[in-house]
C-alpha cells in the first residue's frame, strides 16, 4: 500500500485525477469567491429600504447572488447598499460607517435619492453619496424595484468578476502607506 | 359644552386681540403674555386635553413678525379650537406649555428649530431635526430653498442644492391656467 502511493507522482495529467484540478489565475479566483458572497451593510435610510428588504425575501431572494447575508455590523460587511435620502445630519454617519467597513469594499448608490439627491433640492439633503463615498454602482428609480437592486448588485459581480484583484490592491497599499 | 361657550368663555375671561371664525372653526389670537393663562384655562376649565400641535408662522415684512399657533382638542366634546399669539424679532420667546401637555415638548423644539422662536421654561430646548450648532433657521422665509453652506468640522456641513432655475412653484391664481402652472419663482423679485 506505502510503496503504490510513493509511486503516484500528483499531477494535473494524471487520470485518476484530471477531472478535478482546474488551472487558473490567482485573481480570477479571489474575485469569483468574493463576487459570490458580497455581504452587504444595508444603509436603509428612507422608502429604498423597503425595496431592499423585499429584495431580501423569498419573493426575490437575493440569496440567489450570494449577498443575503445582511451584516449590520460594517466590520463584517463588503458592500454598503445606501437606499434612500441622505441628509446632511446622516451623511458623516454613513461615512464613519463606510469608514469602519474592512477593505476590499463597495458601494452601491439605490435610488434617485442616494444617486443626485433626487426630489430634495433642499438645504438639508446631500445632492448625492459620491460627494463623500466612491460608489461603484448607481441604480434609478424612486424607489428602485427589487430587480433593479438585484441587476445592480449582478452588474457589480460584472465589476468585481474585472477588477485586478491582486495587483490593483497592491497598489492602493502603497498610496496608503507612502 | 360647545365651541360657542369655550369661545365666550375665553373672551370674558382674557383679552382677545382677534377672533375668527371659518367654517365652523374658530381661531383666538391672544397676546403673548396671557397665552400660558388661556392655555391653562382650556385645558382644565374647558376640557381641551390634547393639543394637535403647535406650529410657527412666519409673516415676514409684518411686525410682529412671527405667529406662534396652538392647535387644540377636546376628546370629551369633540371639537377645535385654535389659540394664536404673535411675537417679534426683537422679543422671540414665548412661554412653553410643556407643563400642561407633554406633547408640546417636541413641537416646540420643532418650532424652536425651523423658525428660532425661543420658548422659556423649556425643560429641553435643543434643535429637533438639523444638528446642534447648525447657525440658521430654515423654515424663515428670508432663507433660501436651496440652503445656505454652513460647516461643523466632525459633526455636519451642509451646502447650497443646485436649482437650475426654480424653485418651480405654483402660485395661487383665480386666472387662467397658464398662470397657475410651476415657474421658477424668486423671492427677491416679489
């Protein structure tokens, strides 16, 4: 028994087990793993909220794409779906949050409100999260159907599924540091 | 009891300024010093034991320029009665009527808030809805719709919203409808 299994040098091209070995780059790994199971900080802050909590039930299932794991802890989250108006009194709260949520990370702006500040041309609604956040993904509507959220998270995947995860990352470390 | 004899009541008993009746609604405006009597008055002489709301008004150009307005119900006899008072730039307090229904705590904060009417004897007097140390009044009517930059370093800021143009308001016409459509509308130019 000792001596057949010293025998067996492993390699991809041995028969017994080709059919379970896949070559691949190291990046396309890490994003496929991290595009499936975007954990998501919901920042519900208006009737958005309601469209992602429907996004989250069975009806829709958000489970589907691999981001029903809604963390309300942002040290446990991977991407902020910021759905509704932020006002200027909430805006640096939702910063310090975005702040506390552990890289890589992402941000989808749901809705007209979180997109441009929507209907609120007023002196207490911030015209837009991208004034304080950089936000990946941008969905319309007032509020958005729960579609819309999932095609947005899907184009988010699409993002991820692109980036370079490695070098890319890399790099930003550097910045950091320097 | 009905509207007619809480109305007559308070007449005889406080110095009314003004009294307007509406369509079956009636409206007391008092001056500011009798305001907490009469309050007092509705409440445990005529029964009026929820109060609606207090909102501010602002008319400005007018002097006094703001009004102070109490909504007030009765659930044992179910009607309105509205109690109003005015104050001016020069003197904005009014007294709290917190003592009498606790409810007044946050609508006068409100007021308080939107409009920079003080209320004295407070127990809580802080800003409601814009954040503590934000230095304007919103809700006046010499602040423009799209605000104004205002910044607390760690707490809050804020900045002008674009308009491109508006406010598009309706304005109120008996004409044709044309004139009643939204256009941009500036209060400097009325």
């Amino acid at each position: 028994m000792f001596l057949f299994m010293s025998t067996i040098a492993p390699a991809a091209y041995d028969s017994k087990i080709e059919g379970n070995v896949i070559f691949s780059r190291l990046d396309s790994c890490i994003n496929w793993m991290r595009k499936n199971s975007l954990w998501p900080m919901p920042m519900g802050l208006a009737c958005c909220a309601i469209e992602m909590m429907a996004a989250a039930c069975a009806r829709f299932d958000i489970a589907r794409f691999g981001a029903e794991v809604m963390r309300f802890s942002p040290r446990q989250s991977d991407v902020m779906i910021v759905a509704g108006t932020v006002t200027y009194k909430m805006a640096l709260a939702v910063k310090r949050i975005y702040d506390q949520m552990p890289e890589p990370k992402w941000v989808i702006a749901m809705g007209a409100c979180a997109s441009s500040g929507g209907m609120y041309r007023s002196y207490a609604v911030l015209q837009g999260i991208d004034h304080l956040l950089p936000v990946d993904v941008y969905i319309s509507g007032c509020p958005p159907r729960p579609e819309a959220l999932l095609e947005g998270l899907m184009k988010l995947q699409h993002k991820i599924d692109h980036e370079r995860a490695i070098t890319d990352q890399k790099k930003e470390l550097l910045e950091v540091l320097s | 009891m009905s509207l007619a004899e809480a109305v007559s009541k308070l007449q005889e008993k406080f110095q009314v300024i003004q009294k307007i009746d509406f369509r079956g609604e009636s409206t007391l405006e008092l001056p500011s010093t009798q305001i907490e009597a009469a309050c007092r008055f509705a409440k445990e002489e005529l029964g009026f034991d929820f109060l609606v709301d207090i909102s501010g008004v602002d008319n400005f150009g007018d002097e006094p320029r703001f009004e102070i307005v109490y909504e007030l119900y009765t659930l044992k006899s179910n009607f309105h009665l509205r109690l109003k008072t005015r104050a001016s730039e020069d003197h904005l307090e009014v007294p709290s009527v917190v003592h009498l229904w606790a409810t007044a705590n946050w609508h006068e904060r409100e007021v308080y808030d939107m409009m920079g009417i003080r209320f004295s004897n407070h127990p809580d007097l802080r800003r409601i809805l814009m954040w503590e140390g934000y230095p304007y009044y919103p809700l006046r009517k010499d602040f423009p719709l799209e605000g104004k930059p205002s910044d607390m370093p760690e707490v809050a800021f804020s900045q002008p919203a674009p308009l491109e143009g508006g406010p598009f308001v309706t304005i109120a016409s008996p004409g044709h409808i044309e004139d009643r459509e939204p256009r941009a509308r500036h209060v400097a130019d009325d």
